[in-house]
C-alpha cells in the first residue's frame, strides 16, 4: 500500500504496458512512424491514449473536440471508440503533421468520423460558437501550444454540454511546472492553466500522473 502514487521505474513502466496495452497494429505503426518524426515527444503515450478510448465508451460520448492533432495518434484511438455516427472536430495547423494523421485514419476506416480544420484554433472555436455550436460536445481534448492553454479553456468549457468532459494534456510538463527557476512562456501558460482549473467552481476536476500529467474536467 501506498499514500503517494507510485513512481515508475523502467521495468514497472513495461510491466504495466505488458499486462494492461491492447493497442490495435494500425496504432502501433503510428506510434513506430511516429517516433522516428524529429518532434516525436509530442507524441501521447500509447496507455493514455487507450484510457481515452475507454473514457469515450464509458460515457457514451458521440461529438468531440481536439486542439492539436499532430500525427493523429489520440484522434484514431478516439474515433476507433467512437459509434458509427461519432464525430470529431479536429484543430490544428501543421499539413505536414495532419497529411500523417489523414493517411491512418484512412487505414483505420475512422476518416469519416473526423472533420479537420487547419487554421488557429481559436479562430475554429470562435466560429464554433458563432455557429452555434455551445454545449453540444461530450468531450474535448486539448494538446496543442501551451502557451495557448488558458485561452483555449473557456470556448472549451462553452462548447461542452453539462457532465461533458475535458481533458488536458502536458499539465506536469516533465516536472516544469514545479520548477520555479522556469518561466517561459509555454511553462507559465501550463501553469496559468492548473491554476484557473482548480479555482473553478463550474468544474468537476482531477489531475492524474497519466503520461506527461492529464487533468480530467468534469463541467458541472
């Protein structure tokens, strides 16, 4: 027994992807194409992205929000727990990075569950708003600029339906966050984040060491 999470060793780490990963091969040659990109860190961790997957069917979520898609790893899990009819907004800016992500989500047979948008996220979910789009999502995801976090928060939260949910990714930054000597503004943006999330009172919130640190909101 313990009263502090465990820290994963090297060993642990692969123990626990031993007994727990059920990672389908199209995802499997994602990740591997993936880890030899030169951003290849922006990558999630195969055992998020599967607790993703299984938070999409345990909540019955049908529409989802994504700011930051990179090569597509956490959209193809998503949209694989999606139903037929599910739908994923998806956020971002780079071609080069999105052209990897469209080419397995045609292999995953997801690509007509996900809508992809290229332009500045905020701009996407300001003409979501526009368009009308408040409280109809189950579920968003935001990984993308970190500088950005604390703007992407509240047309996040007004585009989530009440007891939808939101996840964050990158919320410990490989221990930054905790270092005070460290002010850039990607760090201070991720902390600005953590701050405003745990001050909000609209919000259900939990921040789990899963990967790099992702925070779970719960709008109430």
């Amino acid at each position: 027994m313990s009263d502090e999470t465990l820290n994963l060793t090297p060993e642990l780490y692969q123990y626990l992807k031993s007994v727990s990963l059920r990672e389908p091969d199209v995802l499997v040659r994602l990740r591997e194409e993936t880890s030899r990109h030169p951003r290849a860190a922006m990558q999630i961790s195969p055992e998020q992205g599967q607790f993703m997957s299984l938070l999409v069917k345990l909540l019955g979520v049908q529409k989802v929000l994504e700011i930051g898609v990179f090569t597509g790893y956490s959209s193809t899990i998503v949209a694989l727990a999606l139903p037929d009819d599910g739908q994923i907004t998806a956020c971002d800016i780079d071609e080069d990075f999105t052209s990897i992500a469209q080419r397995y989500w045609q292999e995953a047979g997801v690509s007509q569950k996900i809508n992809l948008n290229l332009a500045p996220a905020l701009e996407t979910l300001n003409k979501l708003l526009d368009q009308g789009a408040e409280a109809t999502y189950d579920m968003a995801f935001i990984d993308a600029d970190k500088c950005n976090y604390p703007n992407y928060y509240e047309p996040c939260l007004r585009l989530l339906k009440p007891g939808g949910v939101l996840l964050v990714d990158n919320v410990l930054w490989d221990g930054r966050v905790a270092d005070l000597s460290i002010n850039d503004v990607d760090t201070d943006g991720i902390r600005r984040l953590n701050q405003l999330v745990h001050e909000d009172s609209r919000v259900d919130m939990s921040l789990i060491p899963l990967g790099d640190g992702l925070t779970l909101v719960r709008k109430k």
